[in-house]
C-alpha cells in the first residue's frame, strides 16, 4: 500500500516532500488507465499505446489541453514498461506529471516538470517505494 504525499516544488529547485497543504487552484489530471501495454514479440520488449479516452481533472470536469496530450505522447514514446500511476498537474505557472511504472521489483516513481520552450518533460526528483504523488504546488518564498 502506497503513503500518500504532497509535493511542493520550491523556487530554489528543491522538492518539499513533508508539507501537506490543501489543493485550491491546482488542476489534477489522472491519466493512469488510458495506456494499454503490448509485448513486440520479436524484440521481446514491451511498447505503449493509448485508448481513447475523456480527460477528467479531480471535479471530474473534461480536461481539453494540448500540453496534456504532448506529455501523454512522450510516455508512450519513451516508456518500455507498463504504467501504475500516471497524473498530471497544472499550477499557476507550470505543467507537472508524476509517473510510477509497474515495473515490480522498484516501485519508485519520478516526478517531471513539461517546458513549454523545448516541448516537454524532463525529471526533476523521485519518490521511494512507499511515497505517492497525489498534488504538486508551487512555493514562492
């Protein structure tokens, strides 16, 4: 079973793992059920696709967002295993995703952060086995 963990990512660059704070702006999007994995049997590896699907944030509102669908084709570009957790956040000024893959042994999830300029995501910190990241906030201080 999975502890879950709020992220606050500070202006300096470092990841706030112990502060809990209440969502307010933030928009939350879970995309965890739309990847469907495949085995090439040639090369024996495992690749990625996507089934239709209704973006939804936490309202359950429907989510429309060309940002989202860039993050969601870079992991199945860029990804061999199954997903176990896949969410993306918008806050004020940025675009987050965190990504857990059902790899089995390391449970360790990563958190990115998508650039606007170069179009996409790149790793910013990772979770150990039992942490879980369910909002990410922006901290100015």
């Amino acid at each position: 079973m999975m502890k879950k963990l709020c992220i606050g990512k500070l202006v300096n660059g470092e990841l706030d793992k112990g502060k809990k704070f209440k969502v307010k702006n933030e928009e939350i999007v879970d995309a965890s059920d739309i990847f469907i994995d495949h085995v090439n049997r040639k090369s024996n590896s495992i690749y990625l696709t996507v089934k239709k699907h209704v973006l939804k944030d936490q309202f359950k509102k429907q989510v429309r967002n060309p940002i989202y669908n860039r993050m969601i084709k870079q992991v199945v570009k860029e990804q061999q295993h199954p997903i176990f957790v896949f969410t993306m956040f918008k806050t004020k000024n940025h675009y987050y995703a965190y990504l857990a893959l059902n790899a089995g042994i390391d449970d360790t999830g990563t958190i990115y952060r998508y650039s606007k300029k170069d179009k996409k995501m790149s790793g910013i910190g990772q979770t150990s086995n039992d942490e879980h990241v369910v909002a990410i906030r922006e901290i100015t201080r």
